[in-house]
C-alpha cells in the first residue's frame, strides 16, 4: 500500500531518539529513496498494521478454541487430550504446519 506523504500541515511531534538511532534512520531512508520524515512513518505504519493483524489472528484463534471445546463438550475426552488439539490448532494458526 502506497503510504501517503504528510503534508506541512499536518500534526508535528518532537521525538528524542536514543544514540546512533538518527543515523540508522537516515540510511534506511536512504536506502528506501524516502526522507527521513517519511521512513519514520513508514516504520510507525508497519509497526500499527501489523499489531492490527495479531489482534484479528488473536481474535479468530480465541473463536476457534472456542469451537473446538464445543466440540470437545459433547465427546469423552480428557484434558490431556483437550491440550494436545489445542497445541495442534495453534501451530496451525501461526502457520507451522
């Protein structure tokens, strides 16, 4: 998704960063043919997206435990059995299997 630029008008922020940190932002910058203003957004909207996107797994992981104990209610299974489907569903989710 192509990020779109701030405008002079937009809000401002002083930022403090920690030692060497300026300068690894300017090579990234470099690197990516961006400002550095823009890589730092870049890096802030990457960071934002992808917390959006664990939230949704989060959220579908705690529906699919939850279709599998009512499953599991209606069947005779011990708990040791339960933990083993579970474990197995959540390397599904994360993408191991």
């Amino acid at each position: 998704m192509p990020i779109k630029l701030p405008s002079r008008g937009s809000d401002q922020f002083q930022l403090r960063l920690p030692d060497g940190m300026r300068d690894r932002l300017k090579t990234r910058a470099e690197n990516n043919g961006r400002s550095m203003n823009t890589e730092i957004v870049a890096c802030i909207e990457a960071v934002l997206d992808r917390d959006g996107e664990a939230a949704s797994a989060s959220g579908e992981l705690a529906k699919l435990v939850s279709e599998l104990r009512g499953t599991l209610a209606s069947h005779d299974v011990t708990q040791r059995e339960l933990l083993r489907e579970f474990r197995a569903l959540s390397k599904l989710v994360k993408g191991e299997e």
